[in-house]
C-alpha cells in the first residue's frame, strides 16, 4: 500500500511535501521506522538462539528415530509437537533476558 502510494505520487521539481500534505508518506515512514526498530538484535541473544536452533536438530532426530515405525508424515507431525512443547520454554528463557543498551 505504501509502496504504492509514494510510488504514484508525482512533485514538480523544488517542491517539498510535508507529512501533513501527504499523510500516506507519513505513515510509511513510521512504518519503516518500526521495521527498523524491531530487526536490531542483540548479538548475545541471536548467538544463544543459533545454538538452540542447532540443539534442536539431534533431539527431533531423536525423536524421529523412536518413531521410525510409524509412518513418516505422522512422526514428521509428532516430531514437530515435540519440538514446540520442548522450545517454546527454551525460547521463552532465550528472549526474556535483560540487555544492557549503551
């Protein structure tokens, strides 16, 4: 939609528009800026994140091997649940520390 909307919009040269004169260009930019906000990670976090995202491959092979004699797209679909019930809690703790903003 915002995309759109700035794209159409034509100006004659020299002529500043103001949020207020165009308020879709308005809300794409706070748009933006809470993208922008929103992706800044910290470093600590994301590299705890990684390794449990690795930690979770063995234990949902696991978990696949121990219900190997079921069929596959029933174990994939258990495998998964399992996966959930385990790293929801994992991730909860992940994302729920304190960082220090300098």
């Amino acid at each position: 939609m915002c995309a759109t909307k700035v794209a159409t919009h034509t100006r004659t040269k020299g002529s500043a528009v103001s949020e207020e004169a165009d308020p879709f260009r308005g809300r794409c930019r706070r748009i933006i800026s809470h993208i922008k906000d929103k992706m800044t990670v910290d470093p600590k976090t994301y590299i705890l994140y990684l390794a449990r995202w690795q930690l979770s491959t063995p234990i949902l092979a696991l978990v696949l091997i121990g219900l190997s004699s079921i069929s596959k797209w029933n174990a994939v679909v258990i495998a998964n649940l399992v996966g959930g019930l385990i790293f929801f809690w994992v991730d909860r703790i992940i994302f729920s520390f304190k960082t220090k903003q300098n």
